[in-house]
C-alpha cells in the first residue's frame, strides 16, 4: 500500500507498506585510509563521547571515562578527544521521543567536533560512547567527510535499533540510530501520536550535518551481526528493505569467521566501512553491565575474533564502542570486559 507522504527530508524516497525508505545511487571508490600492521590499526584517534540521554537506564555516559581508564595503548600512538556532555536547554518531556531536544542539540554539538577531527587527524578512530543513539553521530560524521563515497555499516548489536519515534514501544532513542541514518521518516498514519515539534525534531536528526545528507547510508550496506531481540515493525522493515543480517544460529551453524567473511563480502562494493558495537551482542554471562542484556551472544573470545578479522579489511574507517554502563550491577566486570576486548584488538 502506498501512502501519500507530506514530509520527505530526504530527496530520494521509496514508500513501501508505510515505510518510508530511501535509496540513493553512487559510484565506488577505491580508498585506503589507515594501515594495519599485523593485522591491527595503527594511529588510532580515540573519541569518546559521554551521553546516554537516549538510554532508559541512565550511567551509560560514565561507561567512556571507565573503560578509556583501563586502556594500554600508549598516548604517543593515540590522539584522544573527549566530548563531555553539553548543557541542554528546552530538554522537554516527550513520550515517544524521550530526551529529543537534547539529543539534537547533542548530535550537532559532537558532529562539529568529530568532523574537525576527521578532517585535521584523518585515519582509523575508535568510538567509545554512552548510549547506541550516539551511533548515528559517528555515521554522520564519516559520511559528512565523505559525501561522495558509499558508506557501509556493520552493526553488532542484539537489537535492530530500527524505530522511530512513530513505531517505538518505549519512547527510548537508543533504539532509533539506524533509522536516522537510514532517513526513515515518521509516517503520519503511525500507531503514536505525535506532535508537530516531535516531527520537526526527527527531520532534523535525519540531516543532521552541514551538508544536510540524507540518507547517511543505504539498506544494501547495512549488515546486522548477532541480531535476536526486535519488534515486528523492525521485522518488516528489515524484510521489506532486505537487510542483511545473522543470528547466533548463523554463528553457531557457520563459525564467526565465515559469519565476518560473508559479512565483508557484502559491503564489498563499499569505500569506507563503520563498525558499530554493542556490548550487550556479548552474552548476559558476560555483558551484565548493559542497560539491555539479551541471552545467546557472543563469547568474549567470539567478540575479539569477529573484530579482529573485520579490522583487518581496509575499508575499515571507524570502530564504536556503546552502551557500557558503570552504575548497573556486575558492572565493573562489563568495563572491564570491554576494555580487555579493545586491549587485545590493539
């Protein structure tokens, strides 16, 4: 069924079943942008970005500070930045978009600074941020600094991250990121009842950036690794969009090896790839300090051996690391996890 939609901020739509979905069409680019040596990045600019205004549990914006503690890599081979939470105005109440305001007016405020990074310090970065919603900060900026190449995204996560605030059981915006970036707009005839400000706010979100690029990438790139918790909207989009994606079953059947090579094979015709990983795609066993565990991820072995082999492509331009969250039971053990994770891969 095909809806007539007033509000496009994206130039290129495809509208199927009341999604809206864009599609754009560009040309690959060969692009070599760091070296690895021994099968690791080098010059590594490090990122931290310190908010969980997304998130239903707060603590998450401590989890950076927390884990960047425990690092081993030497400052003379790393350039760290810290973008510390900003102070929000108008930060108003809305349901359905919980934390909205301030999350727009935190996206441009990091975007701005990672795109100086990225454009005086070029090479690999490592992410490390509060909440999943951040992820969309990191898309935008290496889309933004490269506006003409086609950006792929391999997003390790339990969740599809795919809501927006028309569709969402929650109100929580770390369940939206990928919608962001993949321009979804809110569709008028969804299920909650949104104002005008609300509508307003998403677009914004969606092109987010100077350049105003929307969308940041497209469903062909996308690849969803350890996917297992997710509502029957993200189903339909994922099904409708043909997102590719494996499950722990796939890992279990095919090994993470072959999961990671069929994984890069996908984005094959892609310049520059963004990894973004949250560590509640580990298993509960290990990945209790996260606001939403799910049963049935990856060992902490699996996790580096996955990393390990994706860093190794040179299309690699980013690695985020989310949703660490200090404040929450076991959770000394999460950081310390994640930190043990980043020290082997580096």
């Amino acid at each position: 069924m095909h809806l007539n939609i007033p509000i496009n901020p994206c130039k290129k739509i495809f509208i199927f079943y009341g999604y809206q979905l864009p599609m754009t069409l560009q040309v690959k680019e060969l692009y070599s942008h760091h070296t690895i040596l021994g099968g690791f990045v080098n010059n590594i600019n490090i990122i931290t970005i310190s908010s969980d205004i997304g998130a239903g549990k707060k603590g998450a914006y401590k989890g950076p500070k927390a884990v960047i503690e425990l690092l081993d890599f030497s400052p003379k081979e790393c350039s760290i930045t810290q973008i510390e939470p900003i102070e929000l105005e108008n930060n108003l109440q809305h349901q359905f978009a919980k934390g909205i305001d301030g999350i727009v007016q935190l996206q441009a405020h990091a975007l701005g600074k990672i795109n100086t990074i990225f454009s005086e310090q070029p090479g690999f970065s490592l992410i490390i941020s509060g909440d999943h919603s951040n992820g969309h900060i990191g898309i935008s900026a290496v889309k933004e600094s490269n506006p003409d190449k086609k950006i792929g995204v391999i997003w390790i996560d339990a969740h599809a991250d795919l809501h927006n605030p028309g569709t969402t059981p929650s109100g929580n915006m770390h369940g939206m990121p990928l919608a962001m970036s993949l321009g979804i707009a809110i569709n008028p005839a969804t299920k909650n009842q949104l104002t005008d400000l609300e509508t307003a706010q998403w677009n914004q979100l969606l092109q987010l950036g100077s350049k105003q690029i929307c969308p940041k990438i497209t469903p062909e790139n996308l690849v969803f690794i350890e996917l297992r918790d997710f509502e029957k909207e993200e189903a339909t989009i994922i099904d409708q969009l043909q997102i590719k994606y494996f499950t722990p079953e796939d890992r279990k059947k095919f090994g993470v090896k072959k999961i990671a090579e069929l994984t890069l094979n996908h984005l094959s015709d892609c310049d520059l790839i963004y990894i973004s990983f949250d560590v509640d795609s580990m298993d509960p066993s290990v990945s209790e300090g996260t606001g939403t565990p799910v049963p049935g991820g990856l060992s902490k072995q699996e996790a580096i051996e996955l990393l390990s082999i994706l860093l190794k492509s040179p299309q690699i331009i980013a690695l985020e690391f989310t949703e660490i969250n200090p404040d929450l039971p076991q959770s000394n053990s999460m950081v310390e996890v994640a930190a043990d994770v980043l020290n082997q891969l580096f």
